[in-house]
C-alpha cells in the first residue's frame, strides 16, 4: 500500500505576501504621483499611513507562516519571507518620519539671520487641510542655534550684480523655482538693458563718445572711485519707488520639492550691499505641518555651500 504524504499549507503566509505586495505598490503608486504634484503632502501623508496598515498586518502573518515551517513543515516559507521584504519599506517609511519628528527641533522654518529674518515677497499659502503650519514656538532662535549652529550667512567682496547672478544660477542648478522678486532692477548687471525713464532712449558709449560701433572707447585716464552718475540713481530710485525694495537690497523668493518624496519647500534669499560687499541670507520653511523633519536646514546649507563654490575665492563669514 502506498502512503502519499500531503504537506500541510499555511493560509497565513500566503496572506500575508498579498497584503505586503499591496501595501507596496500603493505605496509606490502615491510617492509618484505626490512627486510630480498630482496629489497634495496632506493627502499624501494620509495615503501613506493607509499603506502601513496592511503591511502592518502582514507582518505577524509572515511570522505565523514561519512557525509553521518550522513546526510542522507547512507550505509558505517563502511566501512570509516574500511578504516581510515587501511591507519593510511601507512600515519603515513612517517610522524614519517620525523618528525624524522626535530628533529634530520642533521647527517650521530656519533662517541665517535670526534677528533679522529675510521678509516674504508673497506670503507662503496653501490648503494644509488637517496639517496646518503654526507659527514659530517661543524660543525657536535658541533652538536653532543649538541644532543648527553652522547656519550662517555669507559675506561676499563683490557687487551686488555679480552676487545676484550666481544666486539665479546656483537656485536653477538646486532644483530652486524663482516665483517673485524684490529689487531685481538694482541688480542687474547691465544698466543700458533697462528701460528708459519718462520715455527716454540710453545712448550707447560708442555714441556718446564718437568712438566708431564695434571699437571700444578708451578712458582718458585709469579708473577711479565716483559715486553712481544721476541717471543710474534716478533709474534705482525708480525701481525702489517701484517695488518698495530699499536700495542696495534685492529678494528672490523659491520654491522647491524634496528629491525623493517631493515635499514642498519655500524659501526666499536676500541680499544687501554693503561698502564693497554682499551680504546673502536665506530662509527656508516648509509647506505644510508642524515639523520641517530637518529638511529646512539640509536646503538652506546645501543651497548655501554651493553659492560658495560658485563664488569661490571672494567668500567670507
């Protein structure tokens, strides 16, 4: 008489593999679509916490089916292997959240100068829906300084056209999106672009001096110090009187998405000119919630590290 052996299944395993391999491609499905902004960060982050539940669940299942292996050498070994792997990064994901939610400072936003932080061009709005952003807890200065000392602004020997410049470029290589500006007049390196005043044309130097078109015009003597001629300070009246930036002052205000989750950020830079110097600082916040998770500070350094590289050799602190 043959005796065939029938080896025992877990349901278990099996369970737990179909509710691991979901709650990773919902996961999938809701980065992606929160990253190219077809989703809002409220309703992702709601999507995410759904996510974890079934793989959540499949966790103790995946257990369950190894003991069963073990105990009586039931069907899904691999199954509840395969399940563990697919609900890691569905639990793990919420849990660096909020691992970076209790080790971080409770803060919104961070700036260079705390006494005096670069104002908004257009106040920040946004539906946060049920993760509203309050303001900055007493204290946050100290906070700052204590979590973040190395968040400085920057002292640059140039003007402030040649400054405002590589800002623009270094934000564009930074994923930074310029979505208003202060003061842009007064930084503009070429004066002649810039529109006449009360409808007069600018006349070129060459003109001016009869020097023929294409040759250069040479000065009668080397350059000296003068003070800005009265046509360049009636057009930076102007452009002040225009946009209520002070003079020898200019904001640039951004916005930007974290590379991965594509959380939103905004930020706004601004510079002063000094003497014979730049002075740049920067303010980052986040979007939405109460916690910034720390990412404030990495886009602030990182955005300031590589102005530095860009402006290598005329930085100071």
């Amino acid at each position: 008489m043959i005796v065939r052996y029938d080896r025992p299944v877990s349901r278990s395993a099996f369970l737990a593999r179909r509710l691991g391999l979901f709650a990773l491609v919902m996961l999938l499905v809701v980065v992606l679509v929160h990253r190219f902004g077809l989703v809002k960060t409220p309703d992702f982050v709601a999507l995410v916490l759904v996510a974890a539940v079934p793989a959540a669940l499949a966790v103790p299942l995946a257990l369950i089916g190894l003991a069963r292996l073990w105990q009586i050498g039931a069907l899904g070994g691999i199954a509840s292997v395969q399940a563990l792997v697919y609900a890691a990064l569905p639990i793990a994901l919420p849990g660096y959240a909020y691992y970076l939610y209790d080790s971080r400072p409770k803060l919104t936003e961070v700036s260079s100068d705390l006494t005096d932080r670069p104002a908004w061009v257009s106040v920040p709005d946004a539906n946060q829906q049920f993760l509203p952003r309050p303001p900055l807890p007493v204290g946050a200065d100290v906070m700052q300084t204590e979590h973040y000392p190395g968040l400085n602004g920057r002292r640059y020997e140039g003007a402030i056209d040649r400054v405002y410049e590589a800002v623009r470029k270094v934000a564009a290589a930074n994923r930074l999106v310029v979505t208003a500006s202060r003061g842009e007049d007064y930084a503009l390196p070429d004066l002649q672009l810039r529109p006449a005043e009360d409808g007069q044309t600018t006349t070129p130097p060459s003109a001016a001096t009869g020097t023929p078109p294409g040759e250069e015009a040479l000065p009668e003597s080397g350059p000296l110090p003068m003070r800005r001629p009265d046509a360049i300070a009636a057009l930076i009246g102007a452009a002040e009187a225009a946009d209520g930036e002070p003079e020898g002052e200019a904001r640039l205000q951004l916005s930007t998405r974290t590379f991965v989750l594509g959380l939103p950020f905004d930020a706004v830079v601004r510079l002063k000119e000094e003497a014979e110097m730049t002075l740049v600082d920067i303010r980052v916040a986040s979007r939405f919630g109460p916690h910034d998770l720390g990412f404030s500070d990495e886009i602030a350094e990182d955005f300031l590290h590589a102005l530095d590289a860009e402006l290598l050799g005329i930085s100071g602190n």
